[in-house]
C-alpha cells in the first residue's frame, strides 16, 4: 500500500486534465443510469479495497465537523460541546469546524478511528463515491483521487463504463 500512496498525486496529476474534462462533461450531460451505475461500482471497489490498509485520507487531510458531529462526539466524549471545539478543532477559511492538525487525532498506530462509530458525516460517507448525484461533486472527486485509491480506481473504471 505504501507504493501505491506514494506514487498516487502524481498518477492523479497526470490524468487531472483528463478527468477534468470527463467531469465537465458529465455534469453538463449525466446518463440517466448514473446512480446506479456508481453504487455498483463503489461497492466492487470497496469489496476489494480495505481502508485499514490505507487511512491516506486521514493521515493526510480533515474532515468538515457539522453541528450534528460536534454533538454527538462530544457527547460520545462527555464533554460539552465547547469544549470539543476548543480541544480538536478550529475555524478554516470557510468558516467551517476542521481538526486542528492533521493526520487526525482519532486515528490509531493500526489505522481504526478511535470514533468510528460517533465520526464526522464527512469521514463516513468518504469518498463520496456513491453519492446520489455524483454529477455535482466533480471538482470534489478530482481532489479525492489524488487522496484515495479506491475513488481513483473507481473514476478510471468509471471512464471506460460511461464513454
């Protein structure tokens, strides 16, 4: 796995271009079988991908906490919620709750997120892969396969499937 996150920005970088363009296209023209097409995708990949192998995602870039996440983790903490945010998280240039250092506190020598079953909406529905109108997140999933192996497999796959 080591390899293969090593050599993944730069395997993103050179179809970046490639795949900017196939975004485009698909969101000006999305097949109508689009949703079903990228669960059934998603889920071959995340049948052969297992994400303790990998926790690039963590290891290199934090979620988006929503109002509903910091509630319910400080809560799991038994913490008020203040608190949470002072001792995790910080305020980014959106305005939006992230951690305040990667890789992420929650995140274990063996990969498990300590608050796995509490985490983030952002981290569960990661990579976004099986999204209901995928079409809009394309500028999202460009930045996503230079992070996760499994998006960047399923975007190839998903370039021969849909022409």
């Amino acid at each position: 796995m080591d390899e293969i996150l090593r050599k993944l920005p730069k395997k993103a970088a050179e179809k970046h271009k490639e795949n900017k363009k196939f975004f485009t296209k698909l969101k000006r023209k999305p097949p109508k079988n689009l949703d079903y097409v990228m669960q059934e995708l998603h889920e071959a990949e995340f049948e052969r991908t297992d994400c303790l192998t990998c926790a690039n995602c963590c290891k290199t870039t934090g979620p988006l906490f929503t109002n509903m996440d910091i509630e319910r983790i400080s809560k799991f903490f038994r913490m008020k919620p203040q608190k949470f945010i002072a001792q995790f998280l910080r305020v980014d240039e959106d305005n939006d709750y992230v951690l305040q250092e990667v890789p992420c506190t929650f995140l274990g020598e063996d990969n498990r997120c300590s608050i796995y079953d509490v985490r983030p909406k952002a981290c569960r529905e990661f990579p976004h892969t099986d999204r209901k109108k995928f079409q809009q997140i394309g500028n999202l999933t460009l930045k996503n396969v230079a992070i996760c192996p499994a998006a960047f497999n399923i975007v190839e796959e998903m370039k021969k499937r849909l022409p």
